[in-house]
C-alpha cells in the first residue's frame, strides 16, 4: 500500500511538472511570437508592398495570439494598418509599387473610399499599382480600380451589379411567439423600430435610403469612369447586365480589365516593372511588416488619434454574452476622453467615429466629455462608415468635422422599442398574473403581464419628446443653428457625407489624414506626430479573454449566423439596453 501511494503522489507530480514546463513553454512561445511581430523590418530595394483586398476590415487591426498557438491565425484587418501602411511605402524609396491581392472583400463604402484616396496619394507620387484577382467583389473592384493595370484571371469574374438595400422585417417572426412591440418615437425618417412593426419599407425609409445609396452608387462610378476611363453610362449598362456574368474576355473589351492572365504570369509582368531578371525574387514586404520598417519620425507634439466604432453603450458588451461585437461603451469612452483632456502632451485629439449609434443616455454622456475636452483643446470628428444618429450626437459638440462623401450621417431622432411578450407569457405559457399596489403606475413596465395602457404609452412619448429636444438642442448648439434649421434636417433622416456637408452637419469631405492635419491647424502646431488610443488588447488579455470562451462563442455565431448575427445580438439584449434609442436600422444590409 505504500508503494502504491508513492507511485501515485510521483505521478500528480510528474503531471503537475509537466503542466508548468509546458505552461512555460507556452508563454516563452507567445513572447517570441510577439516579439517577432514587433520586430523592426529591413526593407530591400525595389520592394512591392502587398495588400490584400480580401476579408473585412476592422476600424483597428488586432493580432491574433491564439491563432497563432492553434494554427488557426485569423488577425483582422485594420483601416488604421492599411492607410498607415500604404502612406509610409508612398515615402520609403525603397518600395516602388503596390500590388493589390483583390478577392471577395467586405467593408463599407466610405471606409473603401478612405483606402482609394490612399492608394490615389500613392500613384500620384509617381509609383505604380498593379492588381490581380481570381475573382473581384464590387467593393475589392472599386479599390483595384485606382490601379494603374488590373489584371484578371481568364476564368474569372468582375462582381458588379450597383448598390441595393434588402432591410429585414421581424414582425411576423415574433408574432408567432406571441411577442409584439410597443412602439414610440419622433421623427417621420426614424426607420429603427420598422423591422419590429412593419413587413416592408415605409415611403419615408424608402426615399431616404434611395437617396443614400444612389449618391453612393455616383461616387463610386465617378471615380471608376475617372480611373478605367469608361463612361458612366456604360458603367450603369454593365451593372444591369450584372458583370459577374460575363466573360473574361468581354469584361477586357469593355476596359474593366487590362489583361487577362493566371497569377504567375503577373509575377512576370511585376518583374518587368522593377526591372527584374526573370529568375531573380520579387522582395515582397505585408502591410504588418511595411508597419515595423524603419522610417516615420516621432517628433514634435502629439494628436491623439480615439478610435470609437460599435454600437453606442452605457457598459461594454465585447461578447456575445452581454450584445456582441465591438462597442462604444459610455463609462470607458468618457474615462479615456478625460485622461486625453488631462494630458498636456497631447495637443488635440481627433475622434474616429464609426457607428449607427445606440443608447441615447450613453451618447449625452458622451457628448459631455467631449464638450470638456474640446473646453481644453481642438477636437476634430472624423466620419467612417456611419456616423447616424447617437454618434452623431456625441459628434455635434467637436471643433470640426470631417466625413466621407460616402459616409452616412444625421438621423437626429429618438425611439423607445419596448417588446411585449404578454402574449407568449400568458397565452402560449399558460402564466397567470395577479397585482397589489398602492398607486395607480406602480406595476409599470411589466411587459410580461399586459401592454402599456393609453396613459403609460402617452408618459413614454412625453418622455421620448423630451430625449428629442435634447438631442435637437445638443446638435443646434453643437453646429451653431437654429433649433428651427436643425428641425429642418432632423425628424430621424439620414444623410450623405456630401449631402450633410450643404446643410452644416459637418465641416469638410475626407478621411482620418485631412482631420489630423485639421487639428493641427486648430492646435497652431506644425511638428507633430499621432498616437492611437485606446490601445490593442495585449497578449495576455487576449489569452485570458479565449479562455473565457466568450471569444470563440462570439466568431463562431458571427460565421454561422451572418447577417442575422447583429439582429439577433440586438433582440437578445434589447431589454438590456436604455428605454430611449438613438440609432439607425440595426443592420443596413446595402450590398
């Protein structure tokens, strides 16, 4: 018996022994790879810097540890790595083109817009542009475009088939649960609470997001008729005869394409352009590694660059256990806004916005912060995607501000979506409900027994009627108007960045480069360099956070669910969320 306590105290040890030589294995693997990743790159002469226009692209660009622990690396894409990226290869001599790895690409379009103006800049400086693809989405076309040659494989295809809206309706969906919801709002154009309500698009959803997407659909054929020199008319004819149809060598005729050629003859055409011998290596540097070249003085006084994209929040909600996805969470934003307030090395802070909004609560909290921190030094707002509705609130107090053309902004409007599940409860459940109170509202807001009655539902509209004229006043005095010419504009309609710019919603059309040369101008300094706030996740915060599950959990619902992932992250947690609601239609589903 004492040997046999012995054998078994000897393994708990071995096995213990082994867990912590591999736990410090583990983490010696995660510091060499973080370090390799940040390790300073040499870039050879005639480099070609690769960009690969494929996936998604985030706001800002996250590593991914477990990835690469798993085999399973899946790093998002960032805007900030991309334009950081392509602007210092545009002043590294040593790199002489950029070749664009085209594919099926998701991003919105003003963030597409961002990235074109970026690569433009680039070509102007009198380096080239090659692009290839297998295949080209409509949105990985709208960049590659810019490219001095666009090549195409033989067998493939060009997606271009213009811009459409498909909004989803739940109405019906929740009906069959017994659900409904109770509705109050301002604003004719305040869409948000159709797909509760309605099975199609109300005339004044319609006109509105016809207006967004054909001024969209105009820029981005004006600046492809600009690039490919085909008229836009032509551009219109091919996209109703939906290109991706076509073949190859019509698409060439056509002058959507150069050439068409498999990919390892474009190696061969690079080669001619760096003057290369065909046996000789084409020095390849990734947007990560042209991120850690040498180059780039940090010199001078500091903008802050606040990136701020997600939904409007008073709390995080990072998962899929408290909404899913990335979030502009009121209690972080206003401590981060107060600390860049505090801190006299920063000079001026641009606030990279992009967001259909959210909590109307949250937003006035942060519209707070930034009216304090602009009391102290120059904010600029610089527009992604969206900047509608609550983001826009928080918007309207800033120095200055920037949007895309494509951007789409406004939506000054506020809506209560309240679910009233007394159906399911007590109909389908068979739950019987009984009360005691002592004044008449005491039992308010319990939806799982009954509706509103006339009285409650008119003290929610009052109370959604005083959010509006909040919101009105914020943006009336945020931009200098009249309440009288903010009514005008606002009643919950959207707007297109160009749009927005002619009635004073924003200040200037262009990207996050024009509002930080804006907020240097605004800050009189002229040496000065940017810093990103707030700061990627560490390593181990990411370690930490896939152990907890909630990680995994989130990614595997967004690649199961697709489209349906952020309708059903916002009726999950839809009682968990402010009465009041400043935000566009969950889900846009412009394609």
């Amino acid at each position: 018996m004492k040997e046999f306590f012995k054998y078994v105290f000897a393994t708990i040890v071995g096995i213990f022994v082994f867990f912590v030589v591999a736990g410090i294995f583990g983490v010696m693997s995660v510091v060499g790879m973080v370090a390799s990743s940040q390790a300073t790159q040499n870039v050879e002469d005639n480099s070609v810097l690769v960009v690969n226009l494929s996936g998604s692209i985030d706001e800002q660009g996250q590593d991914d540890i477990m990835g690469k622990l798993t085999g399973n690396y899946m790093p998002s894409t960032g805007l900030n790595d991309i334009l950081a990226a392509v602007k210092k290869a545009k002043d590294n001599e040593k790199v002489k083109g950029i070749y664009l790895e085209a594919g099926a690409l998701s991003a919105g379009l003003a963030t597409l817009q961002e990235i074109r103006s970026a690569l433009e800049a680039f070509r102007k400086s009198g380096k080239w542009i090659v692009a290839y693809g297998d295949s080209y989405s409509q949105g990985a076309y709208y960049l590659a475009s810019v490219a001095n040659k666009v090549y195409l494989n033989p067998q493939g295809m060009v997606d271009w088939h213009g811009l459409g809206s498909q909004p989803m309706f739940y109405k019906d969906l929740m009906a069959k649960f017994g659900v409904k919801y109770q509705i109050v709002k301002v604003g004719t154009f305040k869409s948000a609470t159709e797909i509760y309500t309605e099975d199609h698009m109300s005339e004044a959803n319609r006109l509105q997001t016809k207006l967004y997407i054909d001024g969209v659909w105009k820029n981005v054929c004006n600046a492809v008729s600009k690039s490919r020199g085909i008229s836009i008319d032509s551009l219109n004819m091919y996209a109703d005869e939906y290109a991706g149809f076509q073949p190859a060598e019509l698409l060439k005729k056509r002058k959507m394409v150069d050439e068409l050629m498999y990919a390892d003859k474009v190696k061969t055409a690079v080669k001619k352009l760096l003057k290369l011998g065909e046996d000789e290596t084409v020095p390849q540097i990734s947007v990560a590694d042209m991120l850690n070249a040498k180059g780039g003085k940090e010199e001078g006084d500091v903008i802050a660059v606040y990136y701020a994209y997600g939904s409007v929040v008073q709390t995080d909600e990072s998962s899929i256990a408290s909404g899913g996805g990335h979030c502009i969470a009121a209690s972080t934003v206003c401590k981060d806004l107060e600390d860049l307030k505090n801190d006299d090395g920063v000079k001026a802070v641009v606030i990279r916005v992009n967001s259909g909004g959210g909590d109307a609560y949250a937003s006035e909290q942060i519209w707070h912060q930034v009216s304090e921190l602009k009391a102290k030094k120059p904010v600029v707002i610089s527009m992604g995607d969206y900047a509608a509705s609550g983001a826009y609130y928080l918007s309207a107090p800033a120095s200055w501000i920037v949007a895309q053309p494509n951007t789409l902004t406004g939506s000054i409007g506020i809506f209560a979506a309240i679910p009233d599940v007394s159906g399911l409860v007590t109909q389908k459940l068979g739950v019987k409900f009984d009360e005691v109170k002592t004044n008449r509202n005491a039992t308010f807001g319990n939806v799982m027994a009954r509706p509103f009655n006339a009285e409650e539902t008119a003290m929610l509209q009052a109370y959604v009627n005083r959010g509006y004229a909040l919101f009105r006043k914020r943006v009336a005095d945020g931009r200098k108007l009249p309440v009288e010419s903010v009514e005008k504009i606002a009643q919950g309609r959207v707007w297109i960045g160009g749009d927005a710019l002619k009635i004073k919603l924003v200040d200037q059309l262009g990207g996050l480069d024009d509002a930080v040369k804006k907020a240097a101008q605004l800050a009189k300094i002229k040496d000065f360099y940017t810093l990103e706030y707030p700061a990627p996740l560490s390593w181990t915060d990411q370690l930490f956070g896939s152990m907890s599950g909630g990680n995994y959990l989130d990614e595997q619902l967004r690649m199961t669910l697709g489209d349906l992932y952020e309708p059903f992250c916002m009726m999950r947690t839809l009682d968990k969320r402010e009465a009041l609601q400043a935000r566009l239609p969950y889900i846009m589903n412009i394609k």
